[in-house]
C-alpha cells in the first residue's frame, strides 16, 4: 500500500438495497487497498442508503451523501468526482461488482504504459448473480471519433487519471450520462486503453433502461447532435452505426 496511488471510487446508488453490500464488498475485497468510495444516494425509496451509511460508519473510507432531490445517476457521479480527493476516479454503480483484482490489475497496467484512462473486458449476470457466459471483449484502445459511432466502455470499467486532466464531468442528462463523461475526457486525452481481462461484472435487471432499444434512440440523438453538435447527418449514422456494431457483436457473443 506504501507506493500505491489514491483511487476514488464513486458509486451512485438509486434504490439497490438488494445489492449494494455486495457492490460495496466487492471494492473493500479489493487487493489494490488505498482507496477511498464515494457513495452518493438520490434519494433512494429503499432501505439502500442506510445500508450505505451503515457501511460508512463501520469503514473511515466510506464517504455517503445523499442528494437534495432525485436527480439521476449523471448527477450523482459528478457529485461523487467534485468529492473525490483520489489521483484516480473509478466507477462502479450499486448493483455491479468488481473482480478482486481489479484495481491493482488496472491500475499497473496504466502506470506501466503511462496511460491516463483505461477500461477492461467485462462479463454479464443476470440479477441472482449467475454468470450468464457472456463477456465483453474490448478493443485495444479507443479514441473521441471512435466513441462517436459506439460507446464501447463499460462504465463499471473504467479508470482515469484526474492529476493529468482534472476533474471531468458528464452533461446534465438523465440518459447517457456516462457516455458523455467518457466523450468528455476523449475530448482532453487522445485515447483510452482497453485492457482484455474480464475484471467486473454487469448486472442484467429486468425493467432497465439499457435493456429497451426503443426508448434509448431519442436520448443518443440528442447526445450527439446537440451536445456533440454533430450534424443530423452524422448524428442519424451515428445511432445507426452504435445500434448495428451492438448487433454484430451480440451475435459473436461480445458486447451487452
């Protein structure tokens, strides 16, 4: 623990009683120890931020704070990273988990290649946490203009370094908060690096909003025409190309 950097972890949470001690568990297992987490509730319905205030009571490096009014996972992550004190800011949402090895795996794999953000490969469970023998295998390294056409980062995976660019944010949206966050620090760094090791696992949850293409059209447009200002041209590729590259990889049981 002596050489190693400080890794703020934020985690939005939204009404996960269910699971967030296990996502909790899942960074304090972690082999990689300085770290600090980041959690931060809007306004969860459920017994999910007592649980986190409970965790925060019994861990000094636990940090819970709730939101004034319910506001979106967006809002709660650049809350998390205004807090974050870490040269490193990770992501984990309150209902994934991390491999044990994450953080110490990623974050050797970024200083020995002096990269300043990184992301891995990932696999699927379904909400009982069984493997569902899907895993994401990432590309090699992304740019901004890659991102464009497909948001290929997993969230729960992705690492950057705040000393080399600060602290980035997402735009205030409700839906593809996260994308724009990636999109945004692409805009400062040339690129970011995949590493092909599953180290996290994305829950599958019936209802969620990911899960309904339909439903996700609208809110991509808006992200890349009226905040990326893209043409509606390369806008309407754009979604056609992120939808299409989904597909293909669905089929060779690649990508969500």
């Amino acid at each position: 623990m002596m050489n190693e950097k400080l890794v703020s972890v934020i985690v939005p949470n939204y009404n996960c009683e269910k699971y967030i001690g296990e996502t909790l568990g899942s960074i304090l297992e972690q082999s990689y120890k300085n770290i600090e987490i980041i959690i931060i509730d809007d306004c969860s319905t459920d017994n999910s931020y007592s649980i986190a205030l409970n965790y925060s009571k019994k861990y000094s490096n636990i940090i819970v704070e709730k939101l004034e009014k319910n506001s979106g996972a967006g809002i709660a992550r650049n809350r998390g990273i205004e807090l974050a004190t870490g040269e490193y800011i990770a992501f984990l949402d309150s209902d994934d988990i991390w491999h044990k090895e994450k953080l110490k795996n990623q974050i050797r794999f970024m200083e020995k290649n002096n990269y300043a953000m990184s992301f891995t490969s990932y696999e699927h469970i379904n909400e009982e946490g069984k493997r569902l023998g899907l895993e994401i295998r990432v590309p090699k390294k992304v740019s901004y203009n890659m991102m464009l056409w497909h948001d290929y980062l997993g969230c729960l995976t992705v690492v950057y370094n705040q000393r080399i660019h600060g602290k980035v944010y997402s735009e205030d949206i409700r839906k593809n908060n996260d994308y724009s966050l990636f999109l945004n620090i692409l805009k400062k760094e040339k690129y970011a690096y995949g590493l092909r090791e599953p180290l996290a696992k994305y829950r599958i949850r019936k209802g969620s909003i990911s899960r309904n293409k339909l439903q996700t059209i609208k809110p991509h447009y808006h992200l890349i025409r009226s905040i990326e200002k893209k043409s509606v041209f390369k806008s309407v590729l754009c979604i056609f190309s992120h939808f299409l590259i989904k597909k293909i990889y669905k089929e060779k049981k690649l990508v969500k």
